[in-house]
C-alpha cells in the first residue's frame, strides 16, 4: 500500500496584506510626522535649558498646541501624564539632554 503525502506550500507575506499602505501614503505619513515635530522642536528648545539642569535624561512630552508639557524619568510615566490631560491629543516626546533624542541610534 502506498500512502500518498500532500505538499502544502508555505505562502509567505504580509498578515494583514489589506492594511498595506502605498509608498505615497507612507510618503505623505513622514511628512505629516515631521511637520509635527517642527511644530513641538521650538517648545522643547525653549524649555530644554531650564529643565536639563535639574532633570536631566528624563523624559518631556509636548502637546504643541496648548505648549503644555510633562515630564517624568519614565517615558511612559510622562505620556500617561499627558493622557490625563488631553485624552484625545496628539504628543511629541523628547529626552532632556543635549540632542533630545530618546532612543539609541
């Protein structure tokens, strides 16, 4: 008796291949993004000089249309200050240092 095996093949890609966004839409989010952050950038370069002294590597999240401001020396310590606030806006993170970057580059 001869047994006959089925060889399934693997079909690799995307999980969810209908939430694929076109290289225009990805364009238009960088831009969008990096508008944003020119808007909170000047808020931060205010702020940063007074703030670094005493809490400096900490965190600073920036709501750019009130120009309020949280920090915390967690990042999630701040954002989740920022929630309580404004629910529903939008927010920039910094680092308190020299160049405001929060990760590794």
């Amino acid at each position: 008796m001869t047994q006959s095996f089925s060889q399934r093949t693997l079909q690799r890609g995307r999980v969810l291949p209908e939430q694929t966004l076109s290289t225009a839409d990805r364009t238009r989010k960088k831009a969008e993004l990096q508008a944003f952050r020119q808007r909170c950038r000047p808020i931060f370069e205010k702020l940063r000089p007074e703030l670094i002294e005493n809490h400096y590597n900490w965190f600073i999240v920036i709501e750019p249309d009130s120009e309020n401001y949280f920090i915390d020396q967690e990042r999630m310590g701040a954002l989740l200050k920022a929630l309580e606030h404004y629910p529903n806006a939008v927010f920039y993170t910094f680092r308190l240092n020299e160049t405001g970057l929060c990760g590794r580059v």
